[in-house]
C-alpha cells in the first residue's frame, strides 16, 4: 500500500519498526491482540492478507520518484523488521520474488528465528527447480507478466508446460495474471493447477486495447493505468472457480485515497470466495502500514 510522500518519518521512528520481535521463537505466533485470520491453503494455515514483496525493491507501479523511494528506505534492515513486525501481526505467508536483494534479505530474516511459507513468483528467467531446492516453498506460481504475455503472443501452451513441469516437484502450482480472460481459459480448458493470483486491475492491455477502452484516447503511463471498472470482472472470475485465488492491487498500487483504503479492503473480501486471500505491499515510511492494515482486515473479517 503506497502512503504519500510527504513528511518522511525519522530515522529513529523507523528504526523502531519491529524492535520488540522474539527471535528466539521457533515458531512465532502473534504478539498482538489483533491477528489477520487464517484460511486452509492445501496443507497449510496461512494469513488471509499475504504480504506483497513489490515496495521491498521498489515496484512502485506508479513513477521513477517513488520507486526510488521505496529504494532508499526499504535497507535490508527495513525488510527484516517488517517482515517481522508482519508475523507478530499473524501475517505468516510472502509472495516473495528471486530478484535484487531478495535472497539475501529472506536468508537473513530466517536466521533471525523469522518464519513465513512462500508462495514464489516465478519470473521468466527463474529456474523452478532452483527455487524449490534452495527456498523449499509452499507454493511456486507462474509471474503475471509472463502469462499475461504468452496469453497476448497465443503462447499459453508455454505455460501449460511450466506448470506440468513443477507439478512434479512436489509444490503447489498456480497462475498469475492482471487479466481475467487468463482465468477463464485455464478453467476452460481444465489445467491442472491449484490456484490463481489475479490483479483486479488488468494494467497489461495492449496500446490498440487501451485505445479502444479509453474512446481513441491515450494515457502517458500505459502501462500503469488503474480503471474504477476492472476490478469486478477479476472478482467475477475469482468466485467462479472452485480453486484458491488471491487477488493483487486491490488498492491500485497507491492510488486509492486514504479515505477509501478500508473500503477497498471490503470489497475485495465481499467480492472474494471464503477460500480466497489478498496479497498486500507495505510500505511504512510515513504510517504503521503493517498495523493498520492488519487491524483493517482483523476488524472486516472477525465482524463478517
């Protein structure tokens, strides 16, 4: 979730940011009296809110100024203490991805006595067998933006393959994407696969289908544009299959105003299966983002 960037918190505010962690836990259960409630996923009770891995390497999905941002502030220290601070808060599960200073970050947060099953985002130069030895993940899914391409270029078989391929690793399999037709066909054609992570807003539209949603008109940031009309039919299809799903940028990578943050939460909760989860950034410069965001998604759901 992307705070406003004005008024930076201090050095030592956030530096405090997961302080009072136990790392001699073997297996830390939350410190806090709020706790983000739990789903059956297969063989595993993880968080229904999974943290996001986008702000740690700045991903902004907004503009150079504030990837950068994200940058500066997010140190190897920063990840630890919020991936940290994410347990205490019952958030036990990462959709991490192999990139930057990725392995190193999740290396050190183990050996701090810090635990999280990881559902991988496996990009288009990864090697999945890899990933399972060295990281022994939960769950490996196939990138976004990889499917989303082979869907737009009639590759899909490619991905086909990808997934029969780690179905013999012994992980769960998925498939990631921004668009809900990817969805669809998947189900359609009856892939063995366990789940689905899905951006509700479908950000990888072609120019032409940017033109022809947007009446011949063109936005500077095509690949970022975020329309108020997308997210149900990503909700649609998320609830039209039995699998798991996790739906990705319910809050437009930023873009919803704070006034609409807990609603934007609601209506990913009330538009998803009780099966279903959120994957969720965080990025605390300016707010607790971890706190406030873990008591927005205790509150909906321990009401509902």
């Amino acid at each position: 979730m992307a705070a406003a960037l004005a008024g930076a918190a201090s050095v030592a505010d956030a530096q405090s940011i997961g302080r009072a962690r136990d790392q001699s836990a073997p297996n830390p259960r939350p410190a806090t009296a709020v706790e983000v409630p739990k789903i059956r996923f297969f063989k595993a009770e993880i968080g229904r809110m999974v943290l996001g891995v986008n702000p740690f390497y700045g991903f902004a999905h907004y503009n150079n100024n504030f990837a950068a941002s994200m940058k500066e502030f997010y140190t190897e220290d920063r990840v630890c203490e919020v991936m940290h601070q994410c347990n205490r808060f019952g958030i036990n599960a990462f959709n991490y991805v192999n990139l930057d200073r990725g392995p190193r970050d999740w290396a050190r947060f183990q050996a701090e006595g810090g635990k999280m099953h990881l559902i991988v985002q496996v990009t288009a130069g990864d090697d999945a067998a890899e990933l399972v030895k060295n990281l022994k993940p939960l769950a490996l899914q196939r990138q976004g933006e990889v499917v989303d391409k082979a869907y737009q270029n009639g590759q899909m078989d490619t991905v086909k393959e990808w997934c029969k391929k780690v179905r013999d690793m012994g992980v769960l399999v998925g498939v990631g994407t921004h668009k809900p037709e990817v969805i669809a066909q998947v189900e359609e054609e009856g892939w063995d696969v366990d789940f689905y992570s899905g951006c509700v807003y479908n950000r990888t539209r072609t120019p032409d289908e940017w033109k022809k949603v947007l009446h011949g008109e063109m936005m500077e940031m095509a690949n970022d544009i975020y329309l108020q009309s997308d997210p149900p039919r990503m909700y649609k299809v998320m609830r039209q299959t039995p699998k798991p799903c996790f739906a990705f940028k319910i809050l437009a990578a930023g873009r919803i105003p704070d006034r609409g943050i807990e609603q934007a939460f609601r209506t990913a909760f009330e538009s998803i299966k009780p099966i279903d989860g959120i994957y969720v950034g965080m990025f605390p410069r300016v707010r607790d983002e971890v706190r406030e965001d873990a008591e927005i998604v205790h509150r909906i759901l321990t009401r509902a």
